[in-house]
C-alpha cells in the first residue's frame, strides 16, 4: 500500500509539474511576483501570486517574503521550472 501511494504521488507531481512548465513554456525571462515557501542551502522554494506555480528559485531567500522573480527556464520536455530572484 504504501508502495502504491508514493508511485501515485510521484505521477501526480510529474503531471503537475509537466503543466506548470507548458503554461510558463513561452515566458522565460518574464518576471513575477511570488511569496518564499521554503529555504535551503542555495536555493528556495516559491509559489507565484498570480499563477499556480510553485517552483524551485537560485539563491537563499527568507520564508514568508514576497519577492519578485525572473524566470529562467520553462522546459515540457523535463518537466523543469526555474526561477532567480529579480
């Protein structure tokens, strides 16, 4: 059972992640508006305020800040979203 649970959620991560990268495909190097979710060492986790997104950033940001991003990469093929702060 468990098994089964961490293959479907790792199929629903992929499909969410496969839309994300088609919606943002033709706007790399646009910039957004976005809130910190998470930090670690060179990078952090943000979500877009205009658009459901959340995606991985370059650079340590503080949780809980809003901060506008550029986007640097927009692949379907791999399924990649990334971002810099602006």
């Amino acid at each position: 059972m468990a098994a089964s649970d961490r293959r479907t959620h790792a199929v629903e991560r992929a499909v969410v992640d496969l839309v994300e990268a088609t919606l943002l495909a033709g706007r790399v190097g646009e910039v957004f508006d976005a809130v910190v979710l998470d930090t670690e060492e060179k990078r952090s986790t943000v979500v877009l305020t205009d658009l459901a997104v959340q995606a991985r950033c370059d650079g340590r940001l503080t949780p809980g800040d809003r901060v506008r991003v550029r986007l640097t990469a927009a692949d379907p093929a791999t399924r990649a979203v990334r971002f810099e702060p602006a």
